[in-house]
C-alpha cells in the first residue's frame, strides 16, 4: 500500500511539473485571465508546500548533524563520573564487609 501511494504522489507531481512548464512555455495556453490566474495561485501554493516541506527535511538533516556531535555532552560526563564513583562505593562496602568479617571470626 505504501508503495502505491508513493507513486501516485510522484506521478501526481510529474503531471503538476509537465502542466506548470508546459503553461510556462506556451504549450498549454490559458487564454482566459481568470482560469491563468487559478492555474497561477494553484502552482503557488503546491510549490509552497513542498517547500516548506523541504524546509522541514532540511532543517531535520541540520539539526541531527549539530546535535550528532561525537563527544559526550556535561549531563553524560556527570553521569558516567557519578557511575564511577558508585562503583567505588561498592567496591569499598565490599572491602569493609570483608573486613568485619574477618575481625568477627577472630573474635569467636
């Protein structure tokens, strides 16, 4: 299904780029004032859309490529300083239960 509307867009804006060149050139001519101007203001507003669009996609593809940077931001080093030094915490809760155990059995 996808497939199918995805050519019926193309082929919807293969028509509105032949109908637009070919009224530009002179190989459909609209003789009547009010239908040029239509035919104007509906090319107008289908480029806009797909310009705005296009803006959308753009600044999309910008913003991943500033925002993508390859270092770690201040919120990741702060986390991975904070994971470090839980993991030091564990290791020396473990050291200290060792110990206490040792000094336990030495006591019984």
């Amino acid at each position: 299904m996808k497939g199918k509307n995805l050519w019926i867009g193309l082929m919807a804006l293969i028509l509105i780029a032949i109908v637009s060149i070919g009224s530009m050139t002179g190989f459909f001519p609209f003789i009547n004032p009010f239908t040029q101007f239509f035919v104007f203001v509906f090319f107008l507003v289908i480029i806009a859309v797909l310009a705005i669009i296009g803006a959308a996609f753009l600044g999309m593809v910008v913003s991943h490529k500033l925002l993508s940077s390859y270092t770690f931001t201040p919120f990741e080093k702060e986390m991975l300083k904070m994971k470090r030094d839980v993991e030091k915490i564990k290791k020396d809760m473990e050291d200290m239960k060792e110990v206490i155990g040792k000094m336990s059995e030495k006591e019984e």
